[in-house]
C-alpha cells in the first residue's frame, strides 16, 4: 500500500447486523464502485471475515495498488487501541473480537475500524453537508439513535471510543425506562422504535411504522391527532437534546439523518422551538448555528469509512 499523499483511492467497509457494502472511492470523495450483499450471520463469524475480505480484494483488485487505506464502519463501541468492538448488539458474533487485526492478517495490510455513526459524520464532513465546517454534530435517527462529533475534521472519541452515544442522554428525567439501565434517554422518546412503541399506547395499531404513523398524521380526525402528538414529543425530545449539544459545544452545525427524515415538517418545528427556548447559546447566534439534515443518506457511513485512511493514515 502506497502513501497516503501520493494514492488515488481509499475503500471503506460499512457492516451491520444484514447487510454488507463495501466502496472504492477516489481521494477527491468519488464513488468510483460498489458492492453489497447480506451479512452471513448464520453462518458465523469466519464466513462475516471471508464476505469482508472478498469484497475488499475484487476493489483492489480493479483499481489497482494506489491504495490510500482500507475502512471498516461497525456498530457498536470500539476499543480503538485494540481494535475490537464491544456492546454491539447487531454483531453479537464479533463481541470483543479483534475485527481489525483479523481482517488486516487476511489482507496482509493495515485496516481501521470505527464506530458506524462515527463513520457517518466523517462522511458528512467529507462531502455531505457538512462539507463547508470543521465541526459538526451527527445525530442517526433509526431504530435507535447514535451519533457522531467531527471537531477539527477528525473525529471525537473519547477515553474509551465511546463518545457520541447521544440515544441515552436524558431528555425527560422521569420518562420511559431505557435497557442501558437509564429512564428518559433521547432513544426512547425519538427513534423510529419509540414512535411504534407511542402509537402502540395510544391505540392507533400494532407495530406500526415511523413511516406510516407519519402518514396518519395528515388524517384531519382523533387519529390524526394522536399521531401529530407523537412527533410532538419526538420534536421536543430531539430539541432538549439538542439545546444541551449546542450548549456543550457551540458548533456550527448539528445534523439529523437516518430513517426518521421522512417526517421532518412533522418534528422538526417542535424540535427547533424547544432548542430555542432552551439554549442560550442557540437564541444568539442563531444566524451561524444551523440545524439541518444530512445529505449522504445510507451512503454516508460508506464515504466516511473510505475518509478514515485519508485522515489518520
């Protein structure tokens, strides 16, 4: 693999719970190809490294030994140090495993692993929306929500890897009980999960969708009401969070991406109302502290794990 300055392109890793893509992309952030398919989950941890490393030698393959570095984009904690992942409940197979060596011993060259969203803010940085910023906040709105903090073009990690984890902050101190031990986290009251969960309580149906308790929300009745209600308190949760990350750090932009976008015009202008009462910071300078989406959509984790090379290599 050839130095970082004088290489024409970088491959990045994106590996969830079902589903693995892999990327070759030029140092200028063009997707020059890409590949995906399903995680062998059943088939255990050894066929998961085979599928990675497969993908990953077809790309170096056609495009040649101007390598900057190889990316990997993984949920869960990440011991960067180690280079294994903890506390992953979509990759329970690769718990406390060496994923970084594992895959660089089959490549015979050096791999970086990070955590997912902390990939997707790297990307977003790179050529997404926050193209224009040095630091940013990311915030992935899905079944869960994580999250990423890009400061001075690299990314926040914290003691341990384990920076960002804004799903379980406290939005509403006596609010529903979390599985990380925690009442009133961000994820419970704002994820795709929660919606269900809310629409489930106030009796609009079973194991409805984020998407299709959006679509109730047009309904000009009781139905409609109640689902208006629902992104009310999603609004208001992602505000109180986000008054506290604008309070803490005084960015110049905060992004929200993942699944729930769809219904943008339904919470957001509860979110950015309650940012507004409760941050100081937010009210007076609001003309240079955005609050936007993210533009890279699923592609985002793709492009900041093929980023990571470029960064740290």
């Amino acid at each position: 693999m050839m130095p970082v300055d004088m290489a024409d392109y970088s491959i990045g890793v994106d590996l969830g719970g079902t589903n693995l893509r892999a990327a070759a992309i030029s140092r200028e952030g063009k997707m020059l190809n890409k590949v995906a398919g399903l995680t062998n989950f059943a088939e255990g941890r050894e066929a998961v490294l085979d599928d990675i490393v497969v993908a990953i030698e077809s790309m170096r393959e056609k495009h040649g030994p101007g390598l900057a570095g190889i990316g990997v984009g993984v949920p869960g904690f990440i011991r960067i140090k180690e280079g294994y992942l903890t506390g992953s409940n979509n990759l329970p197979y690769l718990e406390n495993f060496p994923v970084r060596d594992a895959i660089a011993k089959r490549l015979g060259t050096p791999v970086i692993l990070e955590n997912d969203a902390n990939a997707a803010a790297l990307g977003e940085k790179w050529i997404g929306a926050g193209r224009d910023v040095e630091d940013l906040v990311l915030l992935t709105l899905g079944t869960g929500i994580g999250g990423g903090i890009i400061e001075g073009g690299r990314i926040v990690r914290g003691h341990l890897g384990m920076a960002g984890e804004f799903g379980h902050v406290t939005v509403i101190p006596e609010g529903n009980p979390c599985g990380c031990g925690n009442r009133g986290c961000l994820e419970k009251h704002a994820s795709a999960t929660a919606v269900t969960a809310m629409a489930r309580l106030m009796q609009l149906g079973e194991d409805l969708s984020s998407k299709q308790v959006a679509d109730l929300a047009a309904k000009d009745d009781v139905v409609g009401q109640k689902a208006r209600a629902i992104w009310q308190t999603v609004g208001e949760s992602l505000g109180a969070a986000l008054a506290m990350l604008v309070n803490t750090f005084n960015f110049p932009l905060y992004l929200l991406s993942g699944g729930m976008l769809p219904a943008w015009d339904l919470f957001a202008p509860h979110m950015l109302r309650v940012v507004e009462e409760r941050s100081f910071t937010y009210r007076t300078t609001k003309t240079e502290t955005r609050i936007a989406q993210a533009t890279l959509g699923n592609e985002a984790g793709l492009y900041g794990a093929a980023y990571l090379p470029w960064v740290e290599g």
